[in-house]
C-alpha cells in the first residue's frame, strides 16, 4: 500500500524531509482557521495525523491540550519523534501517541472517534488502493462535522511535475517516481481531487498554493492543493 523502505531510506537520507521544530506555515493557517472562525478549542479533542513523521504536528497539538494519535511507517522517523516527545511539556493535559502503521490499510479506531485528522503530503505516496482506503478510513472514524486537513500534490500549472510525469512516470495515473530518492508520488487535479474527496467530505476550501521544496540538495518549485474538508 505505501513504500515503506523508500521512507526508511529517505528518513535516513533526508533528501526530501526536513525535520523542523514547528509545523509549516500551511498548517498553521489550517489551525487559525479552526481556532478563529469555527470557534474550535483543541484542549480536549482527538486528533489523528497520518504520516505524523519526526512529529513536529503532533507535538505542537498535543501541547495546545489536544489528545495526538501519531501513523508513521518510517522506524526511523518514529525513533526521532519518541525521542523528541520525552521533552514536551504537555502543561495543558494533552497527550502524545505514535503507533507503526501504513495509512493505505484500515486504521484500528472506532467509527466517529476523531475529531480532527492532519494528512500534510502523506497519503499522495500511496497507491490507488491504498488511498482509497485512507480516504474511506479518514471519513469512518472522523466525527460528524469534524475536519481534514490534506496538502496534496497539484498538477494544475506545474511544470516540474508535468515534466517529471514524463519522464519518470510512475504504474498509475498521474504518477512518478521521484529521481534520486525512488518514492512514488501522486500529483492532483482540481477536478480529479474534488471527484475522491467529495462523496465523503464537505470542501469548504480547496486553495492552490506554490512553493519551494529543497530535493537531494536542490530547490524545487512545486504547486500544492491545501483542501479544508469537513465530514459530512
């Protein structure tokens, strides 16, 4: 479902992650949106992050009180994130917790138990089967009402993807394996995007943001779709 020893490798490598101590700026603004204009306190709720890597998301929800269920399938990245938990002070009675797991399979949580759940360019390296399921899965065990946040690869006007399509492609639709680090990445469509979120989320906002990603010492411009979704 996922490419677990690509991710292995590339949390050893660091080619593509950066660790970082806060969450980006794209989350962030996620976060402001829920804290100011749908009044949500996270002291208290139950959030799932999937592909929670070194943790720096999961950290920072846990210590505004919230309860953080971190999926990761990199051992590595899991080692980095345990280790840096032992050091956060969790004053406002959140708590922190990072389980081995591959977000394409089904997730071992009760329907309706989450009331937030954070995929920040995670689910884009799965394969088709798999993110159907961490699609369905999110939707399952998401509260009604409750929010998804996904940063997804976006193909609208962006060349290097374009480019990389065709000459790298990978074996599914809009797919390629990434040169020099040999992960998969699937990159989105407006209308593609819309057709495998819709049948189970709201999309109060789907927004395509540019950016620079530094690759195996390189920069990058790449489009991103930052999607704002609510369970229905």
């Amino acid at each position: 479902m996922t490419q677990e020893k690509e991710w292995e490798r590339e949390y050893r490598t660091r080619k593509l992650v950066t660790l970082g101590e806060k969450p980006g700026a794209d989350l962030m603004d996620f976060l402001r949106f829920l804290r100011r204009k749908q009044k949500v306190d996270f002291a208290g709720l139950h959030i799932l992050d999937l592909g929670a890597g070194a943790g720096k998301n999961a950290e920072h929800l846990a210590g505004e009180g919230a309860h953080v269920i971190g999926y990761e399938i990199s051992e590595t990245a899991l080692e980095l994130a345990r280790a840096r938990a032992k050091d956060i002070p969790l004053t406002l009675g959140g708590s922190l917790a990072y389980e081995k797991r591959d977000i394409g399979s089904p997730y071992p949580l009760a329907d309706s138990s989450i009331d937030a759940i954070l995929d920040v360019t995670s689910s884009n390296s799965l394969d088709e089967a798999g993110r159907a399921i961490c699609i369905s899965e999110s939707a399952r065990v998401l509260k009604s009402g409750g929010w998804m946040f996904v940063r997804a690869l976006c193909k609208d006007g962006d060349d290097n993807a374009k480019n990389l399509l065709k000459m790298s492609p990978g074996a599914e639709k809009d797919t390629y394996v990434m040169p020099e680090i040999g992960i998969t990445e699937r990159v989105w469509t407006r209308e593609d995007f819309i057709a495998a979120y819709s049948p189970f989320f709201e999309i109060a906002q789907l927004e395509k943001k540019t950016n620079y990603s530094q690759i195996a010492g390189r920069s990058y411009k790449r489009n991103f779709w930052l999607a704002y979704l609510r369970k229905k």
